[in-house]
C-alpha cells in the first residue's frame, strides 16, 4: 500500500531534537521532520548510520551520545540550541530487549529505565524553559502499548513505558500556561529492522494477526506521521493527550 503523507508549513524553517535518531522511528522521524523543512538535531549510539542519515539530508546535525549519560544529552542539546531555539523535542530513544522477571538484577533495572525513562526527562528539562519563554514548542514523548497489552516479557521496560504518559502529564500545565505542548505518542508492534531482525516470526504474524484488527503492518512511517502532525500548528489545541497508533489492537 503506497502511503500519502500530509505537508505542514508551520514546520518549515523551525528546529527539532530527536533522541535515538539514527534507526527504526527515530531515523523515519528525522527523514520526515527533515522533508517538512525542519533543522533536525538527533542523538544517537549507532555512529554509522547516524553520520549516513545527517550526509543525506541537507541541514541535519548528529553527534553520538549515551543518552544514559546526563551531562553528555546535556551537552548536545545544548550545542544544538545555540544554532537557534529548539521548538520541538521528540524522546523516540528507547530499548526493549527482552528480559524474564525471574533474573533481572537491581542493575539491569536500572540500565533499563535510564534508557527508557530517565532521558525524556532531562531532555525536557533542558528544552523547556526556551519554549516557556518563547510562548512556543512541542514535546512529544514516545510511549507503548506493551504495557497495556500486558506483555511479560520485558517488565522493566514496559514499567518506564507506562511511566512515559505520567511524566507528560506532568509538564502539562507548566508548558500550557505559556501555550506550548506536550503530548505521548503511543506505538503498537512497528516493523522496524531490529523487529523484523530479532523479534518478527511466524509465532510473531499469528500473533500480530490475531491481535491488531487493522490489516497491514504498522511502518516506521506511520508513526513519524502522527509525529509531525503533534509538532505542526495543526495540533496547537492538543495537550497531555496519548496517540496511540497500533492498528486497534488496544
């Protein structure tokens, strides 16, 4: 199925953040923010692919980070800015490799939730006193539905998932008041490379198949779309909401 995609001039000329850019949604968020116009800024691990992304797209800015590491995230969002303000921000950066109950370790708790949690929000902290000043922004924060579907097999990831939509619950009246935006997009089973690669067989179809009504695969695209849409002004009057794009299958 070819998919159309919609083009939002409110997007053209301005500045995004992407964390955990380089692949999968991330990198077809950067494409997509990228087409629309938009200086996109992304972090990432995967030094390759994130140097390849930036050459192909003019205006792009990559640096690898470990956004598990504070200081650096700090860091590069800060250099980012000083180029111009940054009015979007979109926390995609995550890792949901599996893990059983039984054997996780107090480290591997908190390995996971510094991945999967703690980066959203000193990537807000650090993006948010500019859009409170400037009157304008928005944060998009990534979610999932794993947590909801009741999936046991990754409980310290789906447990920062759930997370997720507390934390940004909580900007919203800070952000409100100055009329800037946050809001958690919230993805079923997206077929990126690492899923098809890792996770995606035939145990995997008949499970997709029984669980999402829609018919089809859920793209990385998709899920930049409904991002682009919560960045442009055609969301301005959207806040603290969950977008949840899975097919029906919650």
């Amino acid at each position: 199925m070819i998919r159309r995609y919609a083009t939002y001039p409110s997007l053209d000329g301005t500045r995004a953040f992407v964390t955990g850019g380089a692949t999968g949604i991330g990198a077809a968020i950067v494409r997509m923010l990228a087409g629309q116009g938009v200086a996109v800024g992304f972090v990432d691990l995967a030094t390759e692919a994130g140097e390849a992304l930036a050459a192909d797209l003019p205006g792009a800015w990559f640096r690898r980070v470990d956004v598990t590491d504070t200081s650096a995230l700090r860091a590069a969002i800060g250099d980012f800015a000083d180029a111009g303000p940054i009015d979007t921000l979109v926390n995609n950066v995550a890792n949901d490799t599996r893990h059983d109950w039984r054997e996780v370790t107090p480290d591997q708790w908190d390995r996971v939730l510094a991945v999967n949690l703690r980066p959203a929000f000193f990537a807000i902290q650090a993006v948010a006193p500019g859009m409170i000043d400037r009157r304008r922004g928005s944060v998009i924060n990534y979610g999932s539905i794993s947590w909801k579907a009741k999936l046991p097999s990754m409980p310290a990831y789906t447990s920062a998932k759930a997370a997720i939509h507390g934390l940004t619950r909580s900007f919203v009246e800070p952000l409100g008041a100055a009329g800037a935006r946050i809001n958690t997009v919230v993805p079923g089973w997206v077929m990126t490379d690492r899923q098809k690669t890792l996770h995606y067989d035939a145990a995997g179809a008949e499970m997709l198949a029984a669980k999402q009504p829609l018919a089809g695969q859920i793209q990385p695209e998709d899920a930049a779309a409904l991002t682009t849409f919560l960045a442009a002004d055609d969301s301005a009057m959207c806040t603290g909401q969950e977008f949840t794009i899975d097919g029906g299958w919650i």
